[in-house]
C-alpha cells in the first residue's frame, strides 16, 4: 500500500519494491513519479511492506510490517519503526523499534499522540478483536496495545486500516 507525503513542498511517495521499501518523487514540472532507491533494506529471505509515514518535530517517523518469510500469514507479521532526519535517509530494519505483532499499519500523529493502526490481530481465547491501535505518549519511545473490535461489520476479517485525523 504505498503513500505519499507532503515533506516542506516535495511530494514523497514510499512504496513495496520487492521485498524492500522504496521511494520516489513527485515532479511538478511533468506530474510524473521519479524512483529514488531503496530506503529500507528486508533481511535476506524476509520483507519489509506497507510503509505509513508521519512527521513528529523535527523527526520522521516510518511505520511498516516485517514479513518473516515469504507467503506468512498477517498473524506472523511484526510492526516496526524506522526514523529519519530528513525523509531520506532511513533507520534500517536490524535497528530498528519492534512496536507489535499486526500487519499493514496505518499511522497519524494528534495532540502530542502517535496511532499506530494494524490488522493481522491474533485473537486470545474468549476475545473478539478485528484491529490493533499501539499508542505512544513520548514520540515512539514506548507503545501501549489495545485491542478493537468493529461492531455490526460483516464476517469478513478486517484489512488494511488507513487513519486520518480529522479536525472537529
């Protein structure tokens, strides 16, 4: 699921490449995407997807899911988190923060509060659960999970979360 982003008026679009995370930028004088290279790198055998990007002061902050092996279940899938200076140049996987076990995280940024959104939930016993939120109060340095549950939804799983903060 690639995204774009707006970084101080370049239009940054990341997306799957393979099994890395890419990059590419927009170029107003001919509306076309120009690829930029990889800026993460999977482990050998694994793959690094669905990056969401956000900005906190003055640190970008990559959210995306590990996949251990090819074909493994969104139940198998890792969220971690990269960092960036400056939207380039990007933490890479072997170093950077596990936030939780889900898949395909969508992530925004509110009121001093990172949302991290994420499907591929393993349900305990007893418990009904569609998404995961990782919620974290210090810019990344700790994440706490809770479980949602979608009420009056159909019977099919639940993908693919993409937050948006709305003002009121």
């Amino acid at each position: 699921m690639p995204g774009s982003y707006n970084f101080n008026g370049t239009v940054r679009t990341f997306i799957n490449y393979g099994s890395d995370i890419g990059a590419a930028v927009y170029e107003p004088a001919n509306g076309s995407l120009q690829y930029t290279g990889i800026v993460i790198k999977a482990p050998a055998g694994a793959a690094v997807e669905s990056p969401s990007v956000l900005m906190v002061e003055d640190t970008y902050y990559m959210i995306y899911h590990y996949s251990p092996y090819p074909g493994a279940m969104p139940t198998e899938h890792k969220v971690y988190m990269a960092t960036s200076p400056d939207g380039i140049t990007w933490s890479q996987h072997d170093t950077n923060k596990f936030i939780c076990n889900g898949s395909v995280p969508g992530a925004v940024y509110y009121n001093g509060t990172i949302f991290v959104y994420y499907c591929g939930v393993g349900k305990q016993p007893g418990e009904q659960s569609d998404l995961g939120v990782a919620v974290s109060l210090d810019k990344g340095l700790n994440f706490t999970e809770y479980r949602i549950t979608i009420e009056n939804k159909a019977s099919t799983g639940i993908v693919d979360p993409a937050p948006v903060f709305v003002a009121d």
